[in-house]
C-alpha cells in the first residue's frame, strides 16, 4: 500500500507541476524535474523520504517490496 500512496503523490506532484508550469508560470517545470530526480535516485538507492515519513505514520507493504 505504501508503495501505490508513493507513486500517487509523484505522479499527482508531476502532473500538477506540469499544469502549472503550461498555464502559470515555467518554474513550475523545475519541481517536475526535481520530482523526476527523485524517482531516478530512488530506483538506484531505494531510499525515498516520502518512504519514511509514511512508515513513521505507520503505513507499510505487507509483501516487503519496498525497503523505503
């Protein structure tokens, strides 16, 4: 569960930004690329912030998959 919640708020954050970066302002465009790093890191890693905070919370993957 913890693993869709983390690819929902990435792929929500990339396409807000992308919105607004079309119809307000193209510095907008800097927080996609910074999501995007993220996730290229992370595949690296397997570290991801967004990871921990939700398990600090309590919310983890039942089958382990993600070591976040």
């Amino acid at each position: 569960m913890k693993t869709r919640i983390i690819h929902a708020v990435a792929g929500t954050m990339v396409l807000t930004s992308l919105l607004l970066g079309i119809f307000v302002h193209q510095n907008w465009f800097y927080l996609t690329g910074f999501v995007g790093l993220n996730l290229f890191q992370s595949s690296f890693t397997n570290w991801c912030l967004l990871g921990i905070i939700l398990a600090k919370f309590g919310w983890n993957d039942d089958d382990g998959s993600c070591k976040c």
